[in-house]
C-alpha cells in the first residue's frame, strides 16, 4: 500500500533501495520505472517536435533558487521522475530533433542509452584492476582496435602491445579538452624530459626545466580556428596561454603552410630562447569542419622533430567510411590524436579519447600509490590523467560491433553529403551566401542577398567594413529569433574571412549528424531563416 | 521474422535505433532490452555470490586481443547485452557484494542507474546553454546547495549567487582528482595574479610568474596521507612535483601541526624563495579515512594568507549526519573543497566536485570560444577544466530529493558505527592487530598474532624491522589468496606507524559504505584470513 503521509528516511525503505530485486512484484516495479523514462520522454518528444519550450533563461531560473537540502525526501522515484520528463526535459534542449543542426551534440542509437544503462548497473571504476578486472582489459582491446583504425601498424605491433600491461596506446577521459591536455601534458615532458642530473620538469617544474634545456618559452602551434582548450592546455601547463602561437589559415580555412614555415623560422631566429613542444593539426575544426594538410604538418614536424598533435576529436571517426577517409591522410603521422565518443562515435556525452603513437610515451606521466596502481600491475591509472572512471569503454565496444564500421560509414556519409548538397542550395538562394564551404559535415552561411554581395564586391575597405557591420547585426538577430521560436536551431560563431580585411563577420553554423535530418527539413530552416529575415526588414 | 543470415550495416536498420518508439511493439522491444539488462544482472549476481570469477588475468587477457574493427554487424544488440551479462559481468569486479570492502566503490541505490538512463537519454551537453537550457541552470542551483552544505552562508548570499550568471559556486567534473586539479589551478593563479605589468601566471606562464614574484619555487603543503593526485597536479601546473611538500602526521594519522608550523617557519626563512600556493586539509585519507585537524590548519592559512583546499572527496557527505558533522568542523574556512558524488553521494562512476568560498575566485580561469562561452552567457563551460560534460547535476539533485539528508546520514553513519563495531572485534582477536582506528567508515590492521604483538614491544629497531618483513609477507599472501578466493574482497596497502622506526607496513584495508555490510559478514571475512593465515602456517 502506498502510503500518501509525509516521506520519511527510514532504514527498511533505503535498504529496498540497494536490494537485487528477485521476486516479480519488485521486478515489475523496476521495468515500470524504466517505461516511464522511456515512454515518458518519447511521449513528450512526439508533442513537442520542437528544441525546446519559448520560455527565458530569467523566467526559468526563477523556479530553481530553492538551496536547501530537504532533510526529509521531498518525492518518490516515480514522482522525481514525471517531474524530469514534464518539468526538465521541456526546457531542456531536443538535441535529438533532425531540426537542431547546430552543434556536434546529435540523436543518438537508442541502443547506447541501454548500454549506458549497463555501465552504471555495473558501476565499475577503470583507475585500478581491483574494481574492473576484465573491464580494463577490454578497454585496452579497444583502445587498441581504435590505435589501429588511425595508425594501422602490423598485426604484430597489436600483438604485442593490446594487452602489454608495460605499454599505453591511450586512454579515455571525460572529454577532448581534457584528451587534448593529456597529450600537450605528455609532449612538454618528453620535451622537457630528464637528462645530466636534470629529473624533468614534471618533477622539477617549468622553472628548472627551461634552465636545464636553457629554454626561455615554450610554445605550441595552431591555427585560428583551434579549439580554445588549446588555450586553456597552456595556461595549466605552466607555459602561458600566450604561448600558443596562432598560425594563419589559407582561403580553404586550413592551417597556411607558408606561415607555420615562416612560424619555425622566425621561432629558431628569435632572441628568445623556445622550444617548440608541439604542432597541433586539425581534423574537423569546431567551426568550419575544415581539416588542416596533415601531410604536410607531419613532414615539417619529423623534419624539425616537434611532437605532432592532431585533433580530430569530431573527424576522427570519419576514417570507418572508406568514401571520404582519404580526407584524414596523414593522420598516422601523428604522435598523438584526439578523437571524442560522444561526438561521431554517436555514444552518450562523457567520453573523450586520446592515442600515442609511440605505447611508452606515457611513461613520463606514471604515478602510483601503495593501495592502487602499484608498478606493475594492469591498473589503467597509472598513467592517466583523471582517476576514478567509468567503463567506456563497453560502450564503445559495443556500438561497435553493433554498428561495424560500415555501420558508422552510413551515418557519416549521409551528414557529408548532405551538407555538400545544403551547400549547393545556400548559393542556390539569393538571400544567402556560403561562407565556408563543407568539407566534412560543417559548413557556415549568412544572410546576404545577392545585390549586396554584388555591392561588397565593389566596395573599399571601409564600405566592406560597414556593410559587414550591418549584416552581423542582420545574422545576430535571425540567429537569435530563429532559436528562440524554437522549431530548429543553427549556431552562430564569428569568422575572419581570408582577403576580407580581417574583420570579423557573423554567420550560421551548421553541424549535420543526425542521420535524420534530410534536404526537406535544411529548406525549412533556410525558409524560415528567410521568413525571419524579410520581417526584420519591413521593421 | 528475425533473420539469421550474416548481418550486414544498411540504412533501414541503421534508422530505426534513431527513431522514436512510438508503436506498441517498438516499446515492448525497448523494454525487452532493459528487462534482459536488469534481470539478466541479477539472476546473475543470484548465482554468483562472490566478488568475481576464479580466473586470472593473463588467461582473460588472451581473449581480448583482437585489435580489428569489423567491417559489418557482429552481433545485434540482444547479443550483445547477453555476452556483457554472461561473459563480461562475471568476470568484472562485483562491487555490489556486501563482502566487497576493499575500496571506496560500493552498491548504489537501484534508483542510481534509472536516473543514469535519464541523463543519457536527454544526452544534454552542459558545456552550453544552447545544449542544456535548464539544465545548467539546475546544476547552478544543486551546486548552490552543496556549497550552502559546507559553508552555511546566509540566504542572502545564495539569493545572490544561486542564479548569478557572473558568479560560480563550483563545478562538476569526472572525478577527485581533476576536481583537486581545478582547485590547484585556481589557487595558483590567485597566488601569481596579475600585478604592475604582468598579466598573470594563465597567460605568461611559471617562468615569468616567477619573476614578477622573486620567487624562486612554489610549494603545495599536504600530509603523508595526501592522496597521489596531489603529487600529479604540482607536475602539471608547472610546479614539479618535488614541490609537494610532505608534512608528517600525528600518532593518529592527522596532519601534524607542529611539523606543519615548522615547515612554513623553514620556507619563509629558505634561502630558496618560495610561495606556498596552498594547504591541503584531507577530510576522509584514502588510506585511513582519517580527518586532518581543519581548524586548526584553517586558522594558519588564514594567519599567514594561504589558500586552504580541503580533499573532502570521501568525507564530504558526513555533513549530512547530525550525529558525525561535527567531524569535519573547520571545513567552512576552506577556499576551496573537493567531493566526490560517485563515493559517499552514492552516484555512478564519474562525477567529482570542486566548491569555493569566494564565488569571483574562478574568474582566474574563463574561457571563451566564439561559438559558445560568449563573455556573459550563462555557459557553464566558461569557467571549468573539462569542455563537454554530461548532466551529473541531474542525478545529484534527484537523488537528493530522493533521498533526503537524513536517508544519505543513515547509510553514513551505518558505515561509521558498524566501523568501529568492526575495530572492536579485531582488538578482540588474537591473530589480529588493528592498525588505524576509524574516524570515519576505514579502517587498516594486519595480522599479527598476540605472541608475536608482545615480542614486537621488547625488541631492539632491528629486530622489530626483521618480523615486520614476515609480518608484511604473510598479510600480502592472505590478502591475495582471499582475493583470489573471491568470495569478499579486502583491499591492502603499506603504512608508515608513527613511532615504529619509520618502516612501512602492510596492512589490510576496509572500507565499509555498503549498507548490506553487517558485523556477521565482516566476522566470516576475518574467519576467511584465519583460515588462510593458518593454511599458510602450515606450509
């Protein structure tokens, strides 16, 4: 009988809590939990197509001020329940919705929300064999078979490394700023590494490392459209954000060659003593999808014998698709790679990803304790930079024999060549012009109608700069208007356009992931866009 | 009709895991799934008892070592759930036994994992507004009240801060160790901010930092029982982690203050330059679950202006028990604390947090992207070490809900009381020595027979050094084979005692957070040491 008196915390009712259920009455209870999430929130999706409820931030955050913790419980699962699924996800966002077409967060196989489910039934902690055993031996396997998908070394360089409890070939973290931190922490000690009396500068510090290798900066190379946690890499690192020294792009939105060459030059010149710790090239920038000449990084940095990072946390996976992995070429170049789960991996957030060419690089950042991670032993945490961790990797591994490569090859496909196909139809449209065309799945766009692009054309710096003025406050308003109708949603950045004066100018992003979202639905965003934009006219 | 021919990736099936279940069969085959995920866990666990399988890690390994992708399908979903259930969980770590006491990962309320589901099914990225909406603003709001937790600032301060978009209470981020990590981060850059000229240790980094501090080195003060993150984070901020101060601890394992008194006195008057960047105060060792004296080191921090971080990754959640929060007094001096959700808030795997008193402190650390993050939007991503991260905040908020503080102070004090019920029984055996009394829930001891305890009183350094090492090769081999028995997991580590010549010893670890775990369980695994000890014995 359910009582419908005040809730009180009392002991038998906790422990049903923590009890495996094994008669039918408490395992009918557990399923029709797990209906009322799923049917709850499919129910609710299929009445509200929409991204999310028109209602403002100010407005919400109102309701949520309350900072009290109840001392007793304020409401019962199911109850907790049909508030998330009637009062959260409403205004939440539908990332899920075909219509949201502006971020690298996406619909996702309902199988990884069950395989999710499975890792925290689970509940295991990969920093140390203890309370994972064969866990942490499947997330070496499947660290390894995606070393493999990007490096393809011979079978007998798997062999002995998959399950070498001496050698790393990655590892997973919480996510790509932190995999792209693990691998500038890993490219500055091996820099910076011991030698003549000198212990390295993770244990010495920046301070005894630049006098040892008599060093007055370190830098690491990027090009403008490099993720920001480059930035913040640097500043923990103890090298100074300032140190990440921005590379130009050419007209194709990748990393100038010319100017990287230029960079070393002047670098190796300067009065300034510096170190290069690493080069990072690019697969998939977060803003225009564009993928920097990897090739070509990689030979300059053998050459000059800099540790090359490639951040493909959103392209990686592009490598499954035999149709467009030639986009990566030169990715085996690099000593270390980022790739995200979360993103192209279509696996739920939370998954960051990072690969080294060489399986001992990781040596430099090994830490022990005497109750875990002795030396030795199989134990993940050794080397790695977060601790405690769920598995992941069954996840990924699932999904992966779920799906097969050809499997993602489909869902990456569809969002390049659609997106190569929205492109054709934004320089279609008069309204519209293409900002940055699509490489992978990424491409951005503007409101600019045709008789002023014509205009811009003709114009003088100053004229361009005003023109450009007014269209950013044009794009900034049918951006916002369009996201606050909450039908479908595009991102907005900010882009300096090569041979345009240098000037930042406002366009639409566009990410295309979701194997759902078709030409019909991308024509009813710009149709809308258009809509939005003819009304702010007429104002 | 299933088909059994060799599976192949094609779009249809691709499209239905996207879709939406709306039709009656489509839902009972979700739920299908959960029930095979749920009941096949437990009948599972039904039958085995124990903590995992009798096999060891080499022969596992072998299994795991197919390192290619498969081109097509492997196995359907079905499939896979049944080899994670038969194949994988027997031979992952059950960390759900009531006899697995080893380490601080434990059984979870079932309600833990729906909430899970929830949160990947929402699949919200709370790194931005634009892909969690109200989301962040409910983890703004149970960020608010943990801080109200810790330091009981008035209504008005929460009132001011609770929705403030300018001001950050904390943050959620995987685990202990990058939450210590972010609390490092912040305290170095409050010590070296910008002054006259200098930007800041974020932008120019440790060498120039350095300089416009005449300083020579900077230092982070933990006792011995710090845990090993510690030791990690001095080596990536730039410090070395030389510079990881160790301070002794006191007969009952807390941080001496004398000897913390005497190496402030001993850096101030170094002929080496030298700037404590912090004090650590740990609420709950990993070791020893022992409580450094907060106050007291609070009270020196604040005389000499030093930033106090508290590890309160275990301890944190006692402050919901009346009966025991008066442990942790002294915790509201701290600038910064660190809780881990996924120990004593009884969460799934991966999710740490960090608080701070001074809500402007994280300023030292923003970040901005032209995408997201813009200078005034309420992204939470602007201001934490991670980017994309999923929506923990959910599951934290429900279960509090849930919950209450008094049912988390049930399952706390259960853990303390039982604890010390447990240090009784041992003193009360005569093959055992306890090592650490319980502060909290941990406890260490070894074995060490009566005979052997009174020897140990009357002998000289060397010959106490001499059974010390017998002692050690004994309690590592019972720790083992009870391991390998695998019907109850006890973890080991080594120990420093005070007073016994500065030798390590290896002790047996408990750790008991487990509500199932009773004094009837926690004798039979003393009787399972017994019994190995004797086996032993006799060899």
């Amino acid at each position: 009988m359910e009582k419908k008196t005040k809730l009180v915390a009392d002991w038998q009712t906790l422990m049903r809590t923590f009890i495996n259920h094994e008669d039918d009455a408490s395992r009918s209870t557990l399923v029709k939990y797990m209906e009322q999430i799923f049917f709850g929130l499919h129910d609710f999706l299929k009445k509200h197509v929409g991204i999310t409820e028109e209602v403002s931030l100010k407005d919400l955050s109102k309701n949520f001020t309350n900072t009290l913790i109840s001392e007793n419980p304020e409401k019962k699962l199911a109850d907790v329940i049909t508030d998330l699924v009637e009062n959260i996800a409403p205004h939440a966002v539908n990332v899920t919705s075909p219509y949201f077409v502006g971020h690298m967060t996406s619909a996702i196989p309902f199988f990884m929300v069950h395989l999710k489910t499975i890792v925290a039934a689970l509940n295991q902690n990969v920093v140390k064999i203890e309370t994972s055993k064969v866990v942490s031996i499947l997330e070496k396997q499947v660290i390894a078979k995606i070393h493999r998908l990007i490096y393809e070394e011979d079978e007998s360089f798997y062999e002995r490394h998959v399950q070498n409890i001496r050698t790393t070939l990655g590892c997973f973290i919480e996510d790509g700023t932190l995999a792209n931190l693990t691998a500038f922490w890993i490219a500055r000690n091996s820099m910076l590494a011991p030698k003549n009396g000198f212990t390295g500068v993770e244990q010495e510090g920046i301070q005894a490392a630049y006098k040892a290798y008599q060093t007055e900066r370190c830098v690491i190379l990027v090009s403008r459209l490099g993720h920001y946690c480059v930035k913040k890499a640097g500043g923990l690192l103890g090298m100074g954000n300032q140190n990440i020294m921005i590379i130009d792009v050419d007209a194709d939105n990748r990393m100038d060659m010319d100017s990287l060459k230029k960079a070393i030059k002047d670098i190796k010149n300067s009065s300034i003593k510096t170190k290069i710790i690493a080069i990072v090239g690019i697969a998939g920038a977060t803003e225009t999808g564009t993928i920097d000449p990897l090739s070509e990084i990689g030979a300059i940095c053998a050459e000059n014998r800099i540790h090359f990072h490639i951040d493909a946390a959103w392209g990686g996976p592009t490598l499954m698709s035999e149709k467009y992995r030639h986009l990566l070429k030169g990715i085996k170049l690099a000593d270390s790679v980022t790739i995200d789960g979360h993103k192209q991996f279509y696996m739920p957030m939370g998954c960051g990803m990072v690969f080294f060419k060489d399986p001992s690089i990781m040596d430099s950042v090994s830490y022990h304790a005497n109750y875990v991670n002795r030396p030795g032993s199989v134990d993940l945490g050794i080397k790695s930079l977060a601790g405690s961790r769920e598995a992941s990797s069954i996840i990924l591994d699932s999904a992966l024999k779920i799906m097969g490569s050809k499997g993602y090859a489909l869902l990456i496909e569809h969002g390049i060549d659609i997106c190569s196909e929205f492109a054709g139809e934004i320089e279609k449209r008069p309204d519209f012009q293409l900002i940055t065309r699509p490489e992978l799945n990424i491409l951005t766009y503007r409101i600019c109608p045709f008789h002023i692009q014509s205009m811009l054309a003709q114009s003088n710096p100053e004229q361009i700069c005003s023109i450009n003025k007014k269209l950013n406050k044009i794009n900034t308003a049918v951006q916002r208007l369009q996201r606050e109708a909450g039908k479908s949603f595009v991102s907005r950045t900010k882009l300096k356009i090569s041979n345009r004066h240098g000037k930042d100018i406002v366009v639409f992003r566009c990410v295309i992931m979701n194997p759902m979202t078709n030409m019909k639905i991308l024509n009813e965003i710009l149709d809308e866009q258009e809509e939005i934009f003819r009304g702010i006219e007429e104002l």
